[in-house]
C-alpha cells in the first residue's frame, strides 16, 4: 500500500466519523460536500476514489 492509498483511507474513515457524530444521512452529506447521494456511497464503500477537488472538500468540511 503506497501513502496516497493509506492517505486516502485515513480521510475516508474521517468522513465517516463526521457523518456519525453529526446525525448526517447520505443525502445531507452529499449536500455538505456538493455532491449527489450516490458519489457519497460510493466514496464511503471505498468503489470509488474522490476527485482531488472532493477531497480538498472533505478534508475542509471535516477540519471546520
């Protein structure tokens, strides 16, 4: 596993704990990063690796 893969994870995982102490949904999480339900799925299940632009988001959402 390179850095950007395990960078990758760490960031994901992040998300995830956002999501769950915030009382977040998919949908509203989705909102939150300005993007639909479905990317955030498949972001969270790890089939799909977020945009730069998304993780620069994501990183923003989770660290305010």
């Amino acid at each position: 596993m390179c850095n950007n893969d395990y960078e990758q994870l760490d960031l994901i995982d992040k998300l995830k704990v956002y999501q769950t102490l915030n009382g977040l949904n998919q949908t509203l999480l989705g909102e939150k990063l300005e993007v639909s339900q479905p990317v955030i799925s498949r972001v969270l299940k790890r089939t799909h690796k977020p945009s730069f632009e998304l993780q620069q988001r994501i990183h923003k959402l989770i660290n305010d």
